[in-house]
C-alpha cells in the first residue's frame, strides 16, 4: 500500500519545492510590453509600445513625463490623470502616488524674469504710460503695481490684474493656456525634497477640474501632438479609425 503512495509523494514534494523556489527567488525586472490594449468606449486601441521605444531618438521621459531615462517602472498613466479631478482624488492622491510625482504638479516655484519695462515702454509712444498704468485720475504717476494691489479683497489681486492686462496684449500667448506660462515665468529647477504644496489657484486662473487632463485626453494631446509635429501616422479628428476599433 505504502508504494502505491510513493509516486505521488515524490510528485508533491517536487512541486513543493518548485513552487519555494519561485517565491525565494528575486524577481527579473519586468520587461517592456510589446503591445498595450487601451480599453476604451470609442473603441479600444491596440497601442505598439515597442515600436515607439525603438524609434531613434526618442526616451522614456517623453512620453512618461513623470519618470527618469533609467526607471524601468514608470507610474501607470490612470495615477495622476484620473477620470474625474474632485476632492475625493485630492484627499487619497497623497497615499496612492510616488513622492517624486509631486513636482510633476506641486512645482518647485516660478518667477517672471523675462518681462522687460524698456522693451515694453519702447513699443508706445513717447508718455503712452496708460497703455499699462492707470491713467491720472488713478495715478498721478506711474508707479509699481504693489503699491496699490494688495491684499484688499474688493480690487482684484496683482496677478489677477497683470494677467488681465497683458491678455488683452497677448491674446496668441493666453491661447496656449498653461503652455504660454513659460513666456514670461521661468521655473526654479526641483529639489529633492517635494516642495510645499498650495493652493492650485494661486498661480492657475483655470479652474481646478480642468488642470489634469483626463487620461484620454492626454494620450489624444500626446500621441496626435507628436503625429501632427512629425507629418506621420494618425493624427486629426478625420483619422479615429486608425487606432480605435470598432
């Protein structure tokens, strides 16, 4: 009776030590996928990661804007453009997401350097101060715009006004939306340590829902902004079918 059991006890300890094995021994790296599937109600899309990994030239960070050339598990898209921005993501964000994704929002400071009073002024005619300033029944004087705009709550901030009156100027700048920013404000280079973070309303004038893009408006921006730039491939609101499948 005993031989009858001993095939399958050898059997069992086999697997068992098989099954001991796998789990001690560390895992590889994960390789990088040949192909992703991209659920989605227009139709999925079958998106040729290793195609796009190849091409010359191109790294990681210009798709995975969050990650470095050498981080071999760049976060998931869905962690930081999630389908609906609202309190319930501003309050569990701070659990879910790697502390170097925060100065992918959170950013380390800005500063406008890049405005020049002579240039400006050189622009108007001679003493066409109000182009800027108020006129003289505000101010006698031209002055700097901190003296009047402060914290009083019934004129608007100093950004708030700076902003209005160049956009009046500036349309093609303000058009750009958050891209124009980096015309006038230059970016302090990150730190180690994730800064402090504020309110998003105190630099952004669009409204918070609007600041992360859902992620199937990024890979829309994304991945036709890089067609249209290259002249190649799907690209347009004519060209859906070209990745979406029915």
């Amino acid at each position: 009776m005993q031989k009858r059991f001993l095939p399958i006890t050898i059997l069992t300890g086999t697997l068992f030590l098989v099954a001991l094995g796998a789990y001690l021994v560390p895992a590889g790296s994960p390789e990088e996928p040949v192909r992703v599937l991209l659920a989605n109600k227009g139709g999925n899309v079958i998106f040729t990661h290793q195609t796009h990994a190849a091409m010359e030239g191109r790294t990681c960070v210009q798709c995975h804007h969050t990650s470095s050339d050498g981080d071999t598990t760049p976060p998931a898209c869905s962690d930081c453009h999630v389908k609906k921005f609202d309190d319930a993501f501003i309050a569990e964000h701070q659990n879910t997401m790697d502390e170097k994704q925060c100065v992918a929002c959170h950013h380390p400071g800005a500063s406008i350097v890049n405005f020049s009073h002579d240039d400006h002024a050189a622009d108007y005619a001679a003493g066409d101060c109000q182009a800027c300033h108020h006129d003289a029944s505000i101010e006698p004087e031209p002055q700097k715009c901190s003296n009047c705009h402060g914290n009083r709550d019934d004129i608007l901030s100093l950004k708030e006004a700076n902003h209005e009156r160049c956009a009046s100027c500036h349309e093609d700048i303000y058009a750009q939306s958050i891209k124009g920013c980096r015309t006038c404000h230059t970016r302090e280079e990150a730190q180690t340590a994730p800064p402090a973070s504020q309110p998003c309303a105190d630099c952004h004038t669009e409204p918070v829902d609007q600041l992360v893009p859902t992620t199937a408006a990024a890979f829309h921006a994304q991945c036709m902004g890089c067609h249209e730039e290259n002249t190649s491939g799907p690209y347009g609101d004519d060209a859906c079918f070209k990745c979406h499948m029915k």
